[in-house]
C-alpha cells in the first residue's frame, strides 16, 4: 500500500492506495506551527485499521518551500561568486551579502586562474563577522568543471555553516539563474530540514520504518533525506500534486486546462494532448528565475475561502483568505458560502452561509439568493480570465511539454478538469470558457492521489571534451578521463547507467525508470584547420510520470 499526503496551507489531505486503487481518503485542517500534528492526524485517519508494515511507501507534498520563498520568510545568505570576466557584477543585482572571489573557468572548463586562500580566508572572516550560516558558492561555467566552487567550499566550511554549490543543482549553462537557484537552496535550508525532521517525527509516532518521499516541481518524487541537500527542487511541490493528480484521474489525449482550487488560491495547469507543459528554463519564484525544472502552472488569489467584498457597488472576491467559510466558523462571508446557499454545496451550518451573505445582499439592494448566484459567477468569472490570459501568453510562444518541445503548437483546450474542495463551482467556470468539464472522482482529494502515485524523476548532464581527454558529470560533480575516440554514444551510455544509479539511489523501483535522452550534441574543434577533437553535450532524464499501472488503474475503483 502507498500513504500518499498533500500538505496544502489550508487543508493536509491524504489517501491510502492499494493496488493502484483509492482504498481511504481523509481531509484535515492544516497546523503551519505543527506540521507534524497536521500529517498525524491525517494519516491516523486511514491507518487505525490497516496493519503498518502493510505500507510500502509515504509520498509527502509540501508548500513550506513555496511559502518561505514568497513571504521573504527565508535565512540570509552570503553568495561566493566565482565570476571571471564578462559580466558586470552590478548587473545581477543581488543585494548586500555578495563577494564576488578570484578564480574562473573558461567555458570549455579549463582553469584560467586559480581560487585564492588569502582572500577566501577574508571572505570567511567578513561571513562570520555577520554571523551567516549559509552560503551558496557558484562559478561561471561551474557546470564545466566543479573543482572550483569545491575548493572554495573546503576553504569556508565550518562547524556551524551549511554550504550550498551551484553545479550540484543544475547542470545547465545560465549563470545568474544558477546563481538564484543556488541562494535559494541556501535561504531555505533550514526552513525545510525542519520539516524534514517533523516528518521523522511523524514516522517515529507510527511506529514505521517505511521509505518516505517528497514531490518535486516536475511531478517525480526524492526521497526525503536526499532532498535535504537540495530543497530548492521541492518549490512548486503543491502546484506539481495537482497535475499529478489531474494524470491520474483523467485518461486524457486532448489540450486542456485543469483547475485546482483551494482555500486559498487556485493553481491553473495546462495540458497539451494530454501531456502536462514544462517550464522551459527553469520555474520562477518570486522574482527569482531558477533553473529548477517543473511543471508549468499559475496561481491566482481566489479559492474557496476567499474574503468577498462589496466595493464601489461591485463584487470585490480575494485575494486575502481570513479564515474558512462562514459556514465552518470563519469570520467572513466566502464564494464556499455562496455555493452553499446556492445548493450546489452541502456542508456545513446553512443558516451561517445565510447570515454570511446577508450584508452584502443588502448592500448590492439584492435578495440573499440573487447576491450567492451574483458572487459564484463572479468568482468564475475571474477564474475564466485568469484561463484566457495564461492561453493567450502560452500560445504566444513554443510550447514545451514534460517530453518535447512542440514547435507551432497552438493549444485549444477541449476540457476542463476541475478538482479541489469548491470544485462545485466547475459548471460556472466551463460555461464562461465554452468547454466542457469533468471532476473527477474523488476530487477533494486529488492531489493526494497524484503524490502517491508519482514516480522518481532525476537528470543528468554529460559533457565530454575529447581534446582534453576528460569527461563531467555535472551534477554529481564527476571528473573522470576518457580516450579520444569517445563518442556521442558513448556519453548517451555513461549518462543513462550514472542515472540508474543515481534514481535507484533516489529510492526509484526499477520498473519506473523510464530513461529518454532529452539533448544530444556534438561538436568538432578546429585549431589551425585542424579538427583537435570533439565537445559532447548529453542530457538523459527519467520521465515524469506516474509509477507504473498508476495511470490506467487509479481511477477504476
């Protein structure tokens, strides 16, 4: 069996899921001051009758990362940059904690000039002196070649300091969005080892030794002390559970939208022939562009439990949430209350929902039931054209899926796919975009399902320089020599045994490891007209998804 638990800023919900098949689901409040209490209770919930050692797997979804990042809720962090010639330093524009140090690489990875000890001492000193524990060292070209950014690690390591290096995050070329992706890792560090330990605490009360995983920003799954060191890739991981989750309940072939809706906020993916798009460069976070693959997806302030106002005459819906609906004891009155008194919810004290939406009817000189009607189109309304503006800037450039990139590609959705707590409100949506919809069963708990049925996903980068005879592992920071006559094929080979290794290190079955090649180039080197040797490019990734007979049996129950 797999326990799989969402764990969203209102609600934790969870599932447990056997042989593919949706067995239990619970639905729980959310304590962000306790983590733990929130994932005990939900999980209780299911297991009280199921033997423990029955359970294979716990797959985890978190906001914790996402939250910290977008509410400036993160540590300070003093960036080390190693950035040689060629870009301004004023030009990234990263704040007071910066020290930009000697020693670079040229973009072939050759040493140019050596890390200095004396002034890596200096800058330890200054760190110290501010009393940062957490330092992000990045290189130009790091990607190329590690060794660099190690040697500065071991020149500034200590004690009390957490370090994190840009190479070991992303094997792509970008030195500023490796430059984000590598501080946000640092800033966030402490925040999610936290979570990570209450999620230890969590196993301890149930008395399990089971293997626990937590969703990326792709869709694919880490296991929870590996993530430790790189919990940069678990933004987006709420977001990542709706598309998951959207896979498998909907045997979809079609282009379509899929509408997650919360208490909070609704989180809009968008699906070409069935296959969830990508972020192409790395998914962006409050002002800060990463190089973190994810999924592509967009959050608007309107859920649920979104405060409703009337100003200037008119409906005014989110974007702040004060607490739940009326009718479950929340200050204020929400669109959940007004599909209540509408009838198309039923949950909760009714007579509250009323009271709720009673004031505003007055002050709209409309009857309670003509005010409720008023506010669910409202709030559909501005779901609808939050849709149609993210159509409109999709398909106003290429489209990349999780798989390929689809030139010309103009997406026309067929369907909308609605789930979450006010998935009620689907009718209203649909009709304003002129689709159809479905929700699927289960639809409360969808995300969930998602995380339980995601299966690990990890990349490698692979990049060969003949001439120099030498062969890196990006993000594993591997130097291994190679003779001249390796090839394109020979790097596609070492990338897709060190991925193996890798996933399977991750916590990946093996039947899950589903390996493509995701680039693949190769170049000549010409020195006085002469060709010296070749330069290899080689991307492998495993294929997001979901684990294997997820997709055809998860929503035949």
């Amino acid at each position: 069996m797999i326990l799989g638990i969402d764990v969203g800023g209102t609600h934790t919900d969870a599932v447990l899921v056997r042989d593919f098949q949706l067995i239990r689901k619970a639905k729980v409040l959310t304590d962000p001051a306790n983590i733990m209490a929130s994932l005990l209770e939900a999980a209780q919930k299911l297991i009280s009758e199921e033997p423990i050692n029955a359970i294979d797997r716990i797959v985890l979804s978190t906001t914790i990362s996402t939250n910290a990042i977008v509410r400036d809720k993160t540590n300070r962090v003093a960036m080390v940059l190693l950035s040689g010639p060629g870009l301004s330093p004023e030009a990234l524009n990263l704040g007071k904690d910066v020290y930009f140090a000697s020693g670079y690489v040229n973009h072939r990875g050759i040493p140019v000039k050596r890390v200095n000890s004396r002034q890596m001492n200096e800058i330890s000193n200054e760190i110290a002196r501010h009393q940062i524990r957490d330092i992000g060292i990045v290189g130009k070209f790091s990607n190329r070649n590690p060794q660099h950014e190690m040697n500065a690690a071991e020149l500034l390591e200590g004690d009390s300091r957490h370090i994190s290096l840009g190479h070991t995050l992303s094997g792509q070329l970008n030195f500023p969005r490796r430059i984000a992706t590598t501080y946000l890792n640092a800033a966030i560090h402490d925040i999610y080892q936290g979570f990570a330990r209450d999620v230890q605490k969590f196993i301890e009360k149930i008395g399990a030794d089971i293997p626990v995983y937590i969703l990326k920003a792709d869709g694919g799954t880490i296991l929870i002390g590996k993530s430790v060191e790189c919990p940069v890739q678990t933004i987006h991981s709420g977001p990542a559970a709706g598309i998951m989750g959207v896979l498998a309940t909907a045997r979809m072939k079609e282009d379509a939208v899929a509408l997650d809706i919360g208490g909070t906020t609704t989180d809009i993916s968008v699906f070409a022939d069935g296959v969830p798009l990508l972020e192409p460069s790395g998914v962006v976070i409050n002002g800060h562009k990463t190089l973190i693959r994810g999924l592509y997806t967009k959050s608007i302030g309107a859920g649920g439990d979104s405060v409703v106002k009337v100003e200037n005459g008119g409906l005014l819906i989110g974007p702040q949430r004060e607490g739940p609906a009326a009718a479950l004891g929340g200050p204020f009155p929400t669109p959940t209350d007004a599909m209540i008194v509408e009838g198309i919810a039923d949950f909760g004290d009714g007579q509250k929902a009323w009271d709720a939406i009673a004031p505003l009817a007055k002050e709209l000189n409309m009857d309670v039931g003509d005010a409720a009607g008023a506010i669910v189109k409202k709030t559909a309304a501005l779901i609808a054209d939050h849709v149609r503006q993210i159509l409109t800037e999709i398909n106003n450039k290429p489209v990349y899926t999780i798989h390929e990139l689809l030139e010309g590609k103009i997406i026309q959705p067929k369907m909308l796919y609605v789930a979450g707590g006010p998935a009620a409100i689907a009718p209203f949506i649909a009709e304003n975009l002129g689709v159809p919809y479905s929700v699927p069963k289960h639809a409360e708990v969808t995300n969930a399902l998602g995380v339980a049925l995601a299966r690990t996903t990890a990349e490698i980068t692979i990049l060969a320089d003949t001439e120099k005879r030498e062969l890196i592992i990006s993000e594993e920071g591997r130097v291994e020599s190679i003779p001249r006559s390796f090839s394109l094929a020979d790097a596609v080979e070492v990338g897709k045994t060190t991925l193996r290794e890798k996933a399977a290190g991750m916590g990946a079955r093996p039947e899950d490891i589903i390996m493509e090649v995701t680039e693949s180039q190769e170049f000549n080197m010409v020195r006085d007209f002469y060709t010296t040797g070749k330069n290899i490019r080689v991307k492998v990734q495993i294929k997001p998804g979901l684990i294997s007979a997820g997709a055809e049996r998860a929503n035949d129950d």
